[in-house]
C-alpha cells in the first residue's frame, strides 16, 4: 500500500448518533461488549468494526465480532488473560470467550515501506503488513467503504470516514481508492466483492468491477490455502448459489475454477443445473442447521470435467476403474493449482466419483456390496444430483432409493446374480402390504441424512 493510491482519499468524518442508526447493543454479543467495555476503561480506543457493523446496519446477525484499538497487541495481551496473538502477515490479538473468538485489531496506518514498521510489499502485493497507525488510516486501508464503519463504545455512535453510510443506503459495493491499485494489493478484494454482493444482496459498483477481467489473472498468484478459505465463506457460508452465479456473472468463475468454468462453457445445460442444484442443496442445509463438507461441494464443481475426461479415456480402451482414477487425479490437481483442496477431502470426492458407474451395476452381489460402502451415502446423494443429466440417470437414482426402502430379503429375490440389464429389468414392485411394509436400512453411526 502506497500513500500514492490515496492522494483520493481525504477521510471526513462524519459521526453518526446513536439516535440516528439502527445499532443496538441487544444485538451485539456480549464477549465483543466485555471487550469493547474493558478496553475503553483501561483508556484505550475501542470500536466494532468491519462486517460486524455494516451487517448491524443492514438488520442482519453478523457471523462474528471485529474489535479495532489503538492498543497495540502487547498491550491487548496485558487486558486480557484469555487473550493469545497470532498472525505474522497481521499480527492480531484474540480474546478467546469458549467458542467464540473476538478479534482485535490495532489501527493500521499508512507509513512508507522503509519507514519504520513492518510492511512488506513484494511486485504491488501487500505480504506483510504491521505498521500501526491513526484510526483515518486504519479506515482508508480497508477494501470497501461499507466496511469501513466504526461503532464506538465509549458513546454508541457510528463513525464514517469515507462515505460507507451512503453506499448501504444506496445498496451498493465501492472500493476505497483506486481499484486497480487495491485489486493489485490484494487480489482476493475482488473474490471478496462477488461474495460480498451475494451475501448482502447489494450491486458492486461499476470502477470496482471493470478491472476483473483484467486483473483476475493475479489470483493465480494469490495463496491457494488462502483461495481454499476464500471458496469455502463463497459456497458454505448459506449463499452458495447466489456467490456462484456471481462469480459467474463478474467473469471472476475461470480465475478461481477454470475447471467448472471450462466443463459448463462446453454448453451443457444439464452440467449447470446440477451444479446449481448441488449447491442449493447446500445451502438449504445450512440454513436447516445440518452439516455441509466441502467434499462434496468440489464434487459436485468438478463433476462435470472429470465425467468427461473419463468418458474420453474409456472411448479410447481404458479400463473403467483405471480411466476413472486417472480423470480424477488430473482434474484435482489442476483445480488445486489454484484452490489448495486438502487431501482428506480430494480423497472422499474421488471415492463419490469413482462409485457413481458402480450405481448402473445392478446384481445382487454389488448391489449389496455398494450400499454397505462407508461412501454410499454421499455417492448416493450425488446420484440424485446427476437426475439432471438424463432421464436415465433419474430413473436409476428413483431405483437406488426405492432399494434402500426394501426389507433386504425382498431386494435379494428380485436381484440377478449375475449378469446385466437395466435397473428397470430389475425392479421388484413397490411393497404395499403392511405385513411387509419398506424396512428403513438401518442407519450406522455417524451416516447423516442426506449428507456426506
Ligand atoms: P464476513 O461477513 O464474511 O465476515 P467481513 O467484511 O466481516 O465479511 P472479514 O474477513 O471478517 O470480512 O474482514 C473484516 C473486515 O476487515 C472487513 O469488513 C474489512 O474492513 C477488512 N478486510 C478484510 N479483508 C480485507 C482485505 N483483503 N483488504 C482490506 N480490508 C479487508
Ligand atoms: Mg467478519
């Protein structure tokens, strides 16, 4: 960061009262107040900040609690006996209350590289960034005027250096200073706006979206642990599909995952409905409180690559097994080039992957075997997902369903031993008695609903 990017920046502050915002301390969580509170009476300077407040502004429940002081970690540390320092890019103070976490920041200033602090910036990058500095700075070096409000404790007003008041009323995203300049300090801002926009249902503002096509390239530069996190707030966070349409829209998708981006430009309607399906299931997950993995989210966003790179394979004489394996391999480790997926999740989406030609594989031996994989029940969430790709692959996901209903006996009878056929050929007819009526399969420990 440069004192240059400024020069159009002149903070001017304008304090907002109490009686003239929506904030209410009601909605603020009492470890962010117990901090806020004992910060203030040991002196010090101390406000909420960031998301926290704007999504106060907006009426809605912010995720977590940001603290910004003019105390400097040392000092946070000697406030607090719960309180441990962490980062090095950002050194910061967490104040630990059970599970939750509050960060506290010390105001970060503006200083010149060389000066004294500690900023390192590598080609326009900010990499390191501990130089500490007036609470106007602190405002000015964030990414977007609507997260640059400051809630202060010590009389309950909001404070606006730089017009983050307006762009809430006006529903709409600006950088603060020039785009280019902040986009090439952080590339991640503009992953940070798609997701943004999504959540809070705002527009982005044109100057802050017209790099994207121009500076996207520089994710390819950005951290890929980072760009892991990063996609994991876009697509669990309960707005999975509205932050993939826009990413899709902004022309950031290919940056991120020019996997999907290239799979679903091929042109296959179907591909795009069974991402959106996939991930609006996972968002009606969250917001039914059930537990999401990432596994199958990235299943899901490179299933369609990986479908074809295999079928290509297979075109060409390859064993299925082998043709699978080598399709999986080659999409996850161009997708994790970019988004650094870890391996205990890589190894259960090639496991989903790999079960899915085994779903078409109806003899009683297999059938059995299948259903009693630690995977099936995820492959087999993905299966009804892949109803969008035909009406065959509907038809086979209402027959794997209808045979888990089945008292095992009745499923037996009705299976070849042997042999193929289609899953019609082998369907037994719907158990209606009440003597035999369908025996739920016996659910094992830890095999969640629906889930993975
Ligand atoms: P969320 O709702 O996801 O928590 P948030 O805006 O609070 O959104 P955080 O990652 O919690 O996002 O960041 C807290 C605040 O820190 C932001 O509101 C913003 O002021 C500042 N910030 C975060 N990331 C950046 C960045 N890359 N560049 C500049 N400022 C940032
Ligand atoms: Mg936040």
């Amino acid at each position: 960061m440069n004192l240059e990017s400024r020069t159009d920046i002149t903070p001017a502050l304008r304090i907002i009262p109490r009686d003239q915002h929506t904030i209410s301390r009601k909605n603020i969580s009492k470890a962010a107040l117990r901090v806020l509170y004992r910060l203030n009476e040991a002196g010090y300077a101390a406000y909420l900040v960031g998301g926290a407040v704007r999504d106060l502004l907006l009426g809605l429940q912010p995720k977590d609690f940001d603290v910004a002081t003019d105390a400097t970690p040392d000092e946070v540390k000697k406030l607090f006996r719960n309180c441990r320092l962490i980062g090095r890019r950002f050194r910061l103070a967490h104040v630990v209350f059970g599970p939750e976490i509050i960060e506290v920041a010390t105001f970060r200033g503006l200083g010149e590289e060389g000066g004294e602090g500690d900023r390192h910036i590598v080609d326009g990058r900010i990499v390191r960034d501990n130089i500490w500095g007036t609470i106007e700075e602190d405002a000015i070096r964030r990414d977007f005027r609507a997260n640059a409000l400051y809630y202060d404790i010590s009389d309950f007003s909001v404070r606006d250096y730089v017009g983050g008041m307006q762009d809430l009323e006006d529903r709409v995203l600006r950088l603060i200073g020039d785009p280019v300049t902040r986009y090439r300090e952080d590339p991640v801002r503009m992953l940070r706006a798609a997701r943004l926009a999504a959540k809070l249902d705002m527009r982005i503002d044109a100057a802050a979206m017209a790099p994207f096509e121009s500076i996207g390239p520089l994710l390819a530069d950005a951290a890929p642990a980072r760009l892991f996190d990063e996609s994991l707030k876009m697509f669990l966070s309960g707005n999975g599909l509205k932050s993939f349409r826009m990413l899709e829209q902004c022309g950031l998708l290919k940056f991120l995952f020019p996997v999907t981006a290239r799979a679903l430009k091929r042109g296959d309607e179907a591909l795009r409905s069974l991402v959106e399906h996939g991930l609006a299931n996972t968002d009606a997950r969250i917001a039914e409180g059930k537990s999401v993995t990432p596994a199958f989210l990235f299943a899901v966003l490179l299933w369609g690559e990986v479908r074809d790179v295999a079928h290509h394979w297979i075109a060409r004489g390859q064993d299925s097994n082998e043709a699978w394996a080598r399709a999986a391999a080659q999409v996850v480790g161009e997708q994790c080039q970019r988004v650094a997926i870890p391996r205990r999740f890589t190894f259960t989406m090639e496991e989903i992957w790999s079960l899915q030609p085994r779903f078409e594989q109806i003899q009683r031996k297999r059938v059995f075997r299948l259903m009693t994989h630690p995977r099936f029940r995820a492959a087999f969430d993905f299966l009804l997902l892949r109803a969008d790709e035909s009406p065959a692959m509907r038809e086979l996901g209402q027959w794997w369903a209808h045979a888990q209903q089945l008292p095992q006996e009745v499923l037996a009878a009705a299976l070849p031993a042997g042999g193929g056929g289609s899953a019609s050929d082998h369907m037994p007819a719907p158990v209606a008695s009440k003597a035999s009526r369908p025996r739920r399969r016996r659910r094992r420990p830890g095999d969640k609903p629906g889930s993975m």
